[in-house]
C-alpha cells in the first residue's frame, strides 16, 4: 500500500543527513557508516536470548530511561543582545560547510537560501532548528536535536530494545551518540510512520493526549460495506475501554470485495484502529500508518530511515505548541 505525498531528502553533505541515514531494511537495516556528526563505530551489537518479558514492563523500563536521559536539551541561544537568532555563516560553518569566512563567500556568490529566498547580504539571523537552509539547492543539516521518519516495516517491534532478541526500532538507529526515543508505538503487524528523536519535550507532547495529534492510516478491509460507515465511526464506536472516535474516513480504493480505507484520528489507544473496525464489522488485513501530524510517510521505503527537514520539525514544534 502507498500513500500520496512526496517528501525532498536531499540534503548538503554530512551532519548527518538522509542518504547518510537511510537504511535499506531487507530483513535488517545495514550497519551504520561513520558519518559527520552523528556517530558511526563498531560494527552492530550481537542479540542476546534473554528471558521473555511482556510489553507493559518493556514500557516501564523505556519510560524510566527516557526520564533519565531526557535531559533539557541545550537550547541554541535565540537572541544575541537584542537581535533574534544566530548569524547564518556561523550557522553554515557549524554545518561544515567550512570557515565561516568562506561561508561569507557562499552567501556572497548568492548560493544561500533561506526559507526559499536566495540570501546575499551578511548579517541574516536564523533559528537553525526552523528554518531551511539549502546551499545550491542542497538542504543542510543544522538542527541542535535528531529527528527522523522511519517507515517500520511489519515484524519490528516499537521498543528501542527487545530482551528477546526480536528486530526492534532499534536496530534503525544504532551507534548513535545520542539516545533516540520513539514517539509513541504501532502494532508489530503494523507498518508506516514512527518518528524517533531525542527530543523529550516533543516526543511526550506528540503522544500526549492532551495535544490531540492527529495519526492517518490506511486499512485493507473485505467488503461490500455499508455506505454510512464512515458517518458511523466518526459518530463513535463503543469498545471495551470507551468511545474511540475517528476524525475522517474515506475509501481510497475498491477492487471486488477489497477495500482500501483511509481513517485519521487523534487518540492513540492500543490497536485502536484494528479494534474500531472489527467492531464495526470489519476486521483489518493489512494497516500502514502514513500520517503523524503534519509528517506524511510519502513514498518512503518500508525499512528506510530518513533525517526530517527543518520545515518538518518546525510545523510539528508548532502543532504541540513548542
Ligand atoms: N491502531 C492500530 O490498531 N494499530 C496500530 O499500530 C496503530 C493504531
């Protein structure tokens, strides 16, 4: 299954960026390269057997490291004196770009832009963390935190580890020199769009209820269904732990009796959308996440790893309010 939309990776040299950081998952994602800025080492770590251990316990241990390693991030000063944001040849420079004398050049030669707008003029002030730097049309990296999509192929499980040596979203983001959390879980049968980052602020904020993010996802159903179910999900469906509403529902494709179905909504129960359809009747086949917010899972590669860009971490910082 695809979903519509199209995401641009293309990113200027190191720090990190998305050819850098995609991963082919065949079965497993290739051991990382030593890459600028983000880590590389030794080769992966070898499985463990240990003793099995249920889901609910491998989230309390997930939630008391994510406690103890989310320390507030150093936060890039946004003001110099009384002037908002950092000079963009400083910025560049710390991209690797090279000196910031030569980064003058670039913005010299008219090879910056910010924003979509070429930059010629010294003295321009930029949040790296928001706006979108490209160098002859190259995005660059300069984010202070990692964010990343990945497309979970079915059979990983949502832990950064898994005592039974099963593949997890860990194995995505090996040798890093910064710990990565996932924002939030899908199913293991389930595949699509998890976002990882060490950002702990924006992981709670995205997962917590009280935002209310909105998660998009398609699902293979048997038909012939009735024509007022999506009227009949959206009013509410009782399940056994309450109401779970759906936000939208619309019907992608129908071939014969197979029913592509697209539901969003903005609560993230366990199973909530296999368990809303099987209560209406139809129980889910196939189900692919292709929407986290404002994040789209595009024509991403089931098993790849992709470095978010600026404009994507900005509409999703601003989505919770950060
Ligand atoms: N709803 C489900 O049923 N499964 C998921 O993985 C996510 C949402």
């Amino acid at each position: 299954m695809r979903s519509s939309g199209r995401n641009s990776n293309r990113n200027y040299r190191g720090a990190g960026n998305s050819r850098d950081d995609r991963q082919q998952s065949s079965g497993r994602p290739r051991p990382e390269e030593r890459r600028y800025g983000s880590g590389g080492g030794p080769a992966p770590r070898k499985k463990r057997a240990a003793p099995a251990r249920s889901r609910e316990y491998d989230a309390q241990i997930e939630e008391r490291n994510r406690a103890r390693h989310d320390k507030p991030a150093p936060r890039l000063p946004k003001t110099f004196g009384d002037q908002e944001g950092e000079r963009l040849q400083k910025v560049l420079a710390r991209a690797g770009l090279g000196s910031r004398r030569a980064c003058e050049e670039l913005i010299d030669q008219a090879r910056v832009e910010v924003n979509g707008k070429i930059v010629t003029s010294q003295g321009r002030r930029v949040d790296p963390d928001k706006d979108e730097i490209r160098v002859d049309g190259l995005t660059v990296a300069t984010q202070s935190h990692l964010f990343f999509a990945l497309n979970k192929p079915v059979g990983v499980v949502s832990s950064m580890e898994d005592p039974d040596g099963r593949q997890c979203l860990g194995d995505y983001v090996q040798n890093r020199e910064t710990r990565l959390f996932h924002v939030g879980r899908l199913d293991t049968d389930t595949e699509g769009l998890i976002l990882l980052t060490n950002h702990g602020e924006l992981a709670h904020r995205l997962t917590h209820p009280k935002y209310g993010v909105t998660k998009g996802y398609l699902a293979a159903i048997q038909g012939p269904i009735p024509r007022d179910l999506g009227k009949r999900l959206k009013a509410g469906v009782e399940l056994e732990d309450g109401y779970a509403r759906a936000d939208s529902f619309r019907v992608v494709q129908n071939t014969g009796r197979n029913y592509l179905v697209e539901v969003s909504l903005h609560e993230g129960r366990k199973h909530i959308v296999r368990r809303m359809l099987a209560e209406a009747g139809f129980p889910v086949d196939k189900l692919v996440r292709t929407r986290f917010g404002p994040i789209v899972l595009g024509d991403q590669k089931s098993g790849w790893l992709r470095r978010m860009t600026n404009t994507e971490v900005g509409r999703l910082m601003r989505e919770v309010g950060l």
